[in-house]
C-alpha cells in the first residue's frame, strides 16, 4: 500500500537521536534549546517555544492571547479538528469561515462579510486563526488588515506549512500575525515523532508560551515575586502544563530541519509531475497562489463526479483495492457532531461543504519515487476512465 503521507528517517536522523541517548539529558535540555534556536532562525522569527504536539502549541498560543469564556475564535472549517478544539481547552466558543474555493483557504471576502455582521451584533472574535491548508499560504494581507481594523489577534495554524512562503519571506517570521504553529507529526514536511513549535517575535508572549508549557513555573528572579531564595528555587506563578518536547525529539528535529530544503524540492518536483500526469482527467488540479511558495504538504484535487460518474467513495474504495491509499482532507468541522451539535448561522458554510463532497488527496511524501508516483496516476487513470 502506498500511503497519503510518511515520515523520511535517515542514518543522519538516527545518529542524531542515539547521541542524545547516550549523553545525561533525556527530556528538555541542550537538544531542546538548539532546535528552537534552529526553527526561529529558518524561519526568521524571534523567539521559537517548542511543545509536546502542535494541538498543545495552540493551546498555550490561544492562552497566551488570553482566550477565555466568553470570547470567539473564528478559523477555517477546513482543517484538523485541533485547531478548533484548543480554543474549547480555552473556555471559548468556535466559529467557522467559509473558504476560498480556488485555494480551499480561509476566505478573506467571506471574513470581512462576517466582520461587519458581528460587528452590528457586538460579537467580534478575539482571535482568527488561518491555516496554511495543503502548505498553501493564507492571504495574510487582507487577513492583517483586517485583524488592524478589526481589532482580533491572530494565530497562523501552519502545521502543513513549514518552509512555505508568502510574498517572498517564510511562513513564521510573524509579519502578518502574532504567533505561527508548526508540527512535527510523522505525516507533516519533517517530524520529531510527536511535537509541536509557536514562533513569535514578542519577547513577552514567548515568556507567557514557556509559562504555559512548563506548569506556570518561572526560575527567571525577574520574574518572581519576593525574595529569590538560592539556586534550588523556582516560582509557580500561573497555570500552566506540561507540553514539554523531549532532547531525543529535538535531536530528530534538528537533524531533519537540516534536510528540509530537500523534503520540499521533492514535494514540489512530485506536485509537477502530479500537474502534468493528471491534466487531461476529470478533476480540478490544486490552484497556486501567486504571491506564495506551497511547502505541498498535501496533493489535494476536486474530483468532478459527473464526469467521473462513479462516487468518490467508491473511488477512493477502488484506489485503496489498487494499492493506494488516497485520503481525504477535511470533514469540515463544523460537521463533526461534538461541533453540530450546537448550530448557529455561522454553521452555513456553502464553499466548505462542496470543496469537502469532492476533495481527494494523492499520496505525497519526499520519499515516493518517480515509480511509485507513476503507479498513483496510472491506476487514478484507470478509475476515473
Ligand atoms: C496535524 C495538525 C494539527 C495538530 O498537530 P499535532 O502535532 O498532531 O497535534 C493541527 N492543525 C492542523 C491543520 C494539522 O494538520
């Protein structure tokens, strides 16, 4: 079975995590301090807290805005269910905007339509959260310009997009937004197994993120109150968690952050092949943003079904019989019965809903071959012929 994603492991990777386990750290030490310094250089931000998973990430991203009972956050239903539950972790309700049908992204005209309405009814989000979908960059000028007239924060969920860019400068140096989340699952552009990273460029809210991760516990003196009583002691001085990042993740992390220019050549050169193997079928190929570089987490295309004339499940079910395990991305959350369940007009998400009827992903990973790619078009040829 070829699969939708997988991780790219190297002797160079594994060395890396058996140094760690060899030396006397274990969880959050050197390994953890380098590969922060790592991420926020590559990607140009100040400050990089790395976390336990990107759904903690968020958390301590939404907390660190101060999300609480009472206030909204408004992201794109087509994405992970995390990025809406870490704002439930918060006491906060979720709202959902409809997305672009071109890049299947959060939709800027469908944000300020939805602005200027909750404006008249006083309900205006505390945060928005764009999600770079696929590795595709959000239109994060009309986003910030928004976020400037409108007065919301703004958390840039870039799980897929690591290494991506927009108007020329990596997704993560924080110019449109307050925070960026990235992830390191097995299945995103590099991976520590499990974790997660929030960049910021402000020095106060990358010291209320290491809060947040570590119990609320500070052992900065600056940042205690009274006395500091000798070299044991430490403060709790909020509430935090425990969303720490081990060394022997880290040290996988940091050596996979060194292969990542060409985990993307290889995404972007199967993205090509992709175009020019597909083009005569009856689908939509993925759209290309011009002022972005995609990091192509994902192959996403929209299947046009009459053509086709077969279901995309039965499709996607003939795929799998062949050997390829094409995927889905995403039931849009608003559709999920935990968030159904409590409906109101910002659940009307037309775009969203008919992206999702149609959406399939192609397997795509920097370590599917040329041949193994060729075997995906052939038999994606074969179904829909
Ligand atoms: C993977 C993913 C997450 C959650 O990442 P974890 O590291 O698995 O917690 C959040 N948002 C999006 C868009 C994702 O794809």
């Amino acid at each position: 079975m070829i699969p939708y994603g997988r991780q790219d492991i190297d002797e160079s990777d594994i060395a890396a995590v058996v140094e760690v386990l060899r030396s006397d750290w274990l969880t959050q030490g050197p390994a953890v301090d380098r590969f922060e310094t790592a991420v926020a250089q590559y990607c140009g931000a100040k400050h990089a807290v790395s976390t336990s998973n990107a759904t903690a990430a968020l958390h301590i991203a939404y907390s660190a805005l101060e999300l609480g009972p009472g206030d909204l956050l408004w992201t794109s239903p087509n994405t992970f269910v995390a990025t809406a539950n870490a704002a439930v972790f918060c006491g906060a309700r979720v709202e959902f905007v409809d997305i672009d049908p071109g890049t299947y992204n959060l939709c800027p005209d469908a944000l300020e339509a939805r602005l200027r309405k909750a404006t008249k009814a006083g309900k205006l989000p505390k945060i928005v959260v764009p999600v770079h979908f696929a590795g595709q960059p959000c239109d994060m000028n009309r986003i910030h310009g928004l976020g400037q007239e409108y007065g919301f924060r703004i958390v840039e969920d870039a799980s897929h997009a690591i290494g991506a860019s927009y108007d020329g400068i990596r997704i993560g140096a924080g110019r449109h937004s307050d925070i960026t989340v990235f992830s390191f699952h097995p299945v995103k552009i590099m991976t520590t197994g499990e974790g997660g990273m929030a960049v910021t460029n402000d020095a106060s809210l990358d010291a209320r993120l290491r809060l947040l991760r570590a119990h609320g516990i500070t052992r900065d003196p600056e940042q205690m109150r009274g006395e500091y009583e000798g070299p044991w002691y430490y403060q709790q001085i909020g509430l935090g968690y425990n969303y720490r990042l081990t060394d022997i993740q880290a040290a996988l992390g940091a050596s996979q952050l060194k292969r990542i220019d060409g985990f993307l050549r290889r995404r972007a050169v199967l993205a090509d092949r992709y175009d020019g193997a597909l083009r005569s079928l009856p689908l939509t190929l993925p759209a290309r943003a011009p002022r972005s570089i995609s990091s192509w987490h994902l192959y996403v295309v929209q299947l046009d079904l009459q053509r086709a004339s077969r279901s995309r499940r039965e499709i996607v079910e003939q795929l799998r019989r062949l050997g390829i395990f094409a995927h889905v991305h995403y039931i849009p959350v608003h559709k999920q019965p935990y968030y159904a369940a409590e409906p109101s007009d910002a659940f009307s998400l037309p775009v969203a809903e008919a992206y999702y009827e149609r959406a399939l992903s192609l397997p795509m990973f920097s370590k599917l071959s040329d041949a193994e790619q060729d075997e995906v078009t052939a038999s994606v040829g074969k179904v829909l012929s």
